[in-house]
C-alpha cells in the first residue's frame, strides 16, 4: 500500500451533528467527548452533536469540538489497527495529530486549544480582521495581490493550501481590496470567510504570546509516529521541535501544499481525513489526484475507508 499518513482538519464542513454517530457507535469515541466534557467543564458533546451553531462557530467552541471529534475518530481507527507512518494537521488540526503521535495527551490538547480559541477571538476586536478564500490563480498572482492591496494596513497569505486555492488573513479594509482584485485578474473565485478572527496573522501576535505560557507549562513527549508541521512542511520527532511550532503557526502561513508534498516525497500514497468533513480529501486532489484518499468521521465512512484501505494494500501486495 507504500506508506499511510492521517491528516487532520482545521475546520468542519458542517458544524451541528458532527461526531454525534461515530459517538453512538462506538465507545472508544464515546470516551473522548465524555473526557472533553469533563476538562472543559461543559458539554462539549451537546454542542457538537445539536446545539446552537453560532455559538458553536466562535472559535473559543470550534477548536475544542472539532479537536474532540478529530480524536474520537482516530480511537477507532486505533482500535481497529489502523496506524499511520505518518500525521499531519492543517492549523488547529495539527494538535489532532500531536495527540495521535503520543507528545500530547488529549486533556491537556483540548484545555490548550479551548485557550487558544479565546485567545485568538481576544486578540483583535470584532469586525477588524478578516480573511478571504482565492481561487483559480497562483499563489504568486495572490501574493502580489495582497501587496497592491496593503495601503498602509497588512493582508497576506494565510493558508497556502493548494496549487489552487490560496486563503488570505489580516486587516479586513485590505483583504476586501484584495478580493476585488482578484475578481478582477481572473480568479475562479473570491470570498470573503465567515470567521471570527483574522488566523494566521501577525494581528495574532498577542494570542500568540499568551498561548505560549501555556504550551511552555504542557509537557511535549517524543513522536512515536512523525509528524509534518504546517509551519515549515518538515517532519519532526521531537516534543519541543512540536511546542515551538505551535508557537510560531499563530501568525505564521499554514504551509499544507508544502507539507503534502514533503508526505509524497517520501513515499506516502494513501491518506485519511480523520475528523469532520472532506476539506482535505478536496485539497489533496487539487495537488495530487494519483493518491489514494478516504476520510472518517462517523460509521458509514469508516467502513468505507477500512475497504478501501484493504483493496489498497491488495494492489500492492499483488504488484
């Protein structure tokens, strides 16, 4: 099957309802949320599964839910002996994966994000920041965007996510420019995001500094599966090479074409989506479609993914 690696979302594709089968289905998924509820000291698991979806997208609720979910699904897929060579995660995701590496235990993963979430939202006043997706023109066309759009404020890349899709943060006047001149240079498309604070952005600085207290008083274990840090698309091994980048992703670009790349180079051909939704199944395709890819994030697409990852090592094992 060559070599497996499991990303780990950043965001949901739909936020109420998410994890709420695999939960039912399966006790080890069960556990995570039950221990979510009890770190955080509210109910994680209700807010997931049908609660209000507005307060569910302030960041402070997303991270930790999407955080629990993501962890949920990969218990089952420990239990079923699925093990990765590698992990990754785009942005929030790579503490997903941290914890599916053994640095991190999952407690202190989902108090840490639960902080960086009201960081981040604590960081720059309401209506201030904003970010933008781009799509259909380099992420050199976009660059120079951003900088024929600063005027004296800062908008830059934020998400270099595909050769395709390139996501912009900072100071809302100068994304908006920045959108209407991509519409104008031929982008498929230019919108503005409906989040709630400017990520990956130096206007992140002060969530950023905060945030490091806490990851400083958190112990980071050694990797017992690598990992490809967002920051700099570079495999790591070591608790503290994990800390610092957890640091410096804060206002730093996430790099995911670059660390799906570094993943290909070194013989990964099948990745799993492990969490809520398919936005990294959709990315992967944009910049590899010759790889296997499934996701998982409740019962119908475990099973899915546990075919095809069986039909996957048969192809190989046959060659």
């Amino acid at each position: 099957m060559g070599k497996l690696a499991f990303m780990f979302p950043g965001q949901a594709s739909q936020y109420p309802g998410m994890g709420k089968d695999i939960a039912e289905k399966f006790p080890a998924a069960a556990a995570v949320f039950a221990e979510a509820d009890r770190v955080l000291g509210f109910s994680v698991s209700s807010m997931c599964f049908g609660g209000d979806e507005e307060a569910l997208k302030k960041t402070a609720n997303t991270q930790p839910a999407i955080l629990t979910v993501s962890v949920a699904a990969y218990r089952v897929l420990e239990e079923k002996g699925i093990r990765p060579d590698y992990v990754a995660g785009h942005s929030l995701g790579e503490f997903s994966a941290l914890v599916a590496a053994g640095s991190v235990n999952f407690a202190d993963a989902v108090r840490l994000v639960r902080r960086r979430g009201e960081y981040m939202q604590e960081a720059v006043p309401e209506g201030q920041g904003a970010m933008a997706a781009i799509l259909g023109i380099s992420p050199g066309q976009v660059a120079e965007l951003c900088r024929r759009s600063a005027e004296k404020e800062i908008v830059a890349p934020a998400n270099l996510n595909s050769p395709e899709q390139t996501v912009i943060s900072e100071n809302a006047a100068a994304v908006k420019r920045a959108v209407e001149l991509a519409s104008q240079a031929g982008a498929k498309r230019a919108v503005m995001l409906p989040v709630s604070a400017p990520f990956h952005s130096e206007l992140m600085r002060p969530a950023a500094v905060r945030l490091e207290t806490d990851l400083r008083a958190t112990q980071f274990g050694p990797l017992a599966i690598p990992l490809v840090t967002n920051v700099d698309a570079e495999i790591i091994t070591s608790g503290e090479e994990a800390r610092d980048a957890l640091v410096r992703q804060v206002t730093l670009p996430v790099l995911w074409e670059q660390s799906v790349r570094a993943l290909l180079d070194d013989g990964v051909t099948t990745f799993v989506e492990v969490g809520p939704g398919r936005v990294l199944s959709g990315l992967l395709r944009q910049i590899d479609r010759s790889v296997h890819c499934v996701n998982v994030e409740d019962e119908k697409s475990l099973v899915t993914a546990l075919e095809k990852l069986e039909q996957a090592r048969g192809e190989t094992t046959e060659a």
